[in-house]
C-alpha cells in the first residue's frame, strides 16, 4: 500500500501592529522649558499593541 502524504501545515504569522510596524517601541518627543519647547525624541511603548508588536483582535 502506498502512503498517503499529509498535508504541510503552514505556521500562522500574527500580523504586525499598524501604529508600531510591529517593533513594539515608537518615537515620543521630548518637550523642555517654560514653553515647552521640543528638542529630539525618545523610545516609548506602542500603546496601540502594548509593546507585543502584533495588531491587537478587534
């Protein structure tokens, strides 16, 4: 008897935050002085995906 080939399962890839582009971390500026001027930037957390870098179920 000749043996039946199974199917090759393919592995399900979430897909990538649309806020983050899936890095989990994004640019916050950074603000200083009486008015609040901005002067570079530095990395926060996705709070769209809390920082898993997967888009969230809706």
């Amino acid at each position: 008897m000749v043996t039946r080939k199974t199917a090759k399962t393919v592995p399900v890839v979430p897909d990538p935050c649309p806020v983050c582009k899936g890095t989990g971390d994004v640019p916050r500026t950074v603000h200083v002085g009486r008015k609040r001027r901005p002067v570079g930037e530095q990395s926060g957390i996705c709070l769209h995906c809390l920082g898993t870098g997967e888009a969230p179920a809706e």
